[in-house]
C-alpha cells in the first residue's frame, strides 16, 4: 500500500464444516486473511481485535485465498470469539 496506510490482515471468518467442528473440538477458529500476512501478524491482529490470547497460527493456501487457522489457549472460547466474529 503506497499511502502508509497499514493492510487489513483478518479480512473475514471460513465457516466450513470441518471449521465448526475444529471450534468445538480443539479451540480453533478459521479465518481468510491477506495473501501477505504473516503467522506473526495474524496472531497480533486476533489478539488486538478480541482481546484473545492465540497459542499457535498455521496457514494454508486454498480456493478461498489465504486460510488462518488459530488455536486459542484454554482461558479463551473460540465459540465466544467465533460469535463476535461472524460465525455463528
């Protein structure tokens, strides 16, 4: 971005099947974020936006673009964040 504006990094939540199980199952919540963010960004713009503590971010590339996959550590519920983030 030529303007010194910073990017959008989270850009929305994946809501797949296998998304809502992974939710319930293991903390982890999907989201579609910009094809230059990083693991480093991504945790840091979770934490800023919901206040969330993130234990690990892995990333994949797929149809929809770029796919974060974000566990969350045991005092957050991805199911509450989910909420405020779209999901349900």
């Amino acid at each position: 971005m030529s303007t010194g504006e910073k990017p959008r990094v989270l850009l929305h939540a994946y809501v797949t099947e296998k998304a809502m199980d992974e939710m319930e199952r293991q903390n982890k919540l999907e989201f579609v974020v910009d094809r230059r963010a990083t693991r480093a960004d991504v945790k840091k713009a979770i934490e800023e936006l919901y206040k969330a503590k993130v234990a690990k971010v892995t990333i994949k590339i797929g149809r929809p673009g770029k796919v974060a996959t974000v566990r969350f550590t045991k005092d957050y519920s991805s199911e509450d964040i989910g909420s405020r983030a779209g999901v349900f």
